[in-house]
C-alpha cells in the first residue's frame, strides 16, 4: 500500500488541533489509569500525539509504530522541536506494519501497555485484523493491558453527512 499520508499531513496535522480529538482524552485517561513508570507502546502512532500523551501522564518510555515513513519523519520532527526535553527523551518512534506476524522493535518489548487509537479499523481484511492482534499480543507482558480507540461497530451505518461543526465533515461515501 502506498503511503498516502505525504498528500493528507498538512490536514492531518491541522485535524489534531480541532476539538473533536480532544473529546477523547479524559476517556482514554480514565481508561489507562495511573501508567506512572510503565512502558507503553503506541501502535498507529501517527504524529506522535498519543506518544506525547501517554509520557505526559507518566510513562517510564514509550515507543511509537506507524506504518507511513512520513508519519514517523514528521513524528521525530514534532518531538525534537517542540515537546520537552523530559518527554522526548522517553520516545522513539520505528515504521512498522503492525498487520505482519511480527514488528521487528528488537529487544524494546515487551509493554506493560499496548495503545492503538485508530488502529484497528485500518484492517481491511481478517488477516489483517489477526495480524494486529498478534502483534498486540506479542508485545504485552504477562498481565499488560491493550487500550484501544476505534469506530463503535454497533453504530446504525451512516447515510446522511455529518456537518462541520465539530471542526471536520463526515460524508459517507459507500456502505463496506
């Protein structure tokens, strides 16, 4: 699959700042509890926005996995220019498929926690899907935990569009 974040990351970028992502927060920190000291790994890490979350509420180290190269570039970019020096020290981030048998994160693992917000709806077979919850397991200690943030699949399927108010627009394009 072709990186196709190269020609989305000035968006991608901007949609972080909107205040719809920030509605996730309190849950996902409700959700982790207190991870003071813990290693977290941070799968689909994007730009690195939940990498710099997960060290903000006290992880020991985090590591960040994407798939786009670009991601990663403009995650490494993030962290060196504008996160402290606390913080950034705490993360690296690798490019990696988090759909094959295994990410080659050498002798990193395992995490005590396991974070993918919006990873798993980008399987797009079963596969795929197998293929995340093997590295998820993988990478877990024996009593880690994985927290997860993805589309409720008992949702009625969207047929109207979603308007902007929020900071973006939704727009169904066809069922799957």
């Amino acid at each position: 699959m072709p990186d196709q974040y190269p020609a989305i990351a000035p968006l991608y970028s901007k949609m972080q700042s909107l205040p719809a992502p920030s509605l996730e927060q309190p849950s996902i920190k409700a959700i982790l509890g207190d991870i003071t000291g813990l290693r977290c790994l941070d799968l689909a890490c994007g730009l690195g926005r939940w990498s710099k979350f997960l060290l903000e509420k006290g992880a020991a180290q985090v590591i960040g996995v994407d798939i786009s190269q670009s991601m990663i570039q403009g995650a490494v970019r993030e962290a060196s220019t504008s996160w402290p020096a606390g913080i950034r020290d705490r993360v690296t981030f690798h490019v990696g498929d988090c759909t094959k048998q295994q990410l080659e994160l050498g002798s990193e693992g395992p995490f005590d926690i396991v974070f993918g917000a919006w990873l798993l709806n980008y399987a797009a077979t079963a596969a795929e899907q197998l293929g995340m919850w093997r590295n998820i397991h993988a990478n877990l200690r024996p009593g880690g935990r994985f927290v997860g943030v993805t589309p409720n699949v008992h949702m009625e399927p969207m047929e109207q569009p979603i308007d902007d108010r929020y900071g973006y627009a939704v727009v169904p394009v066809e069922r799957v």
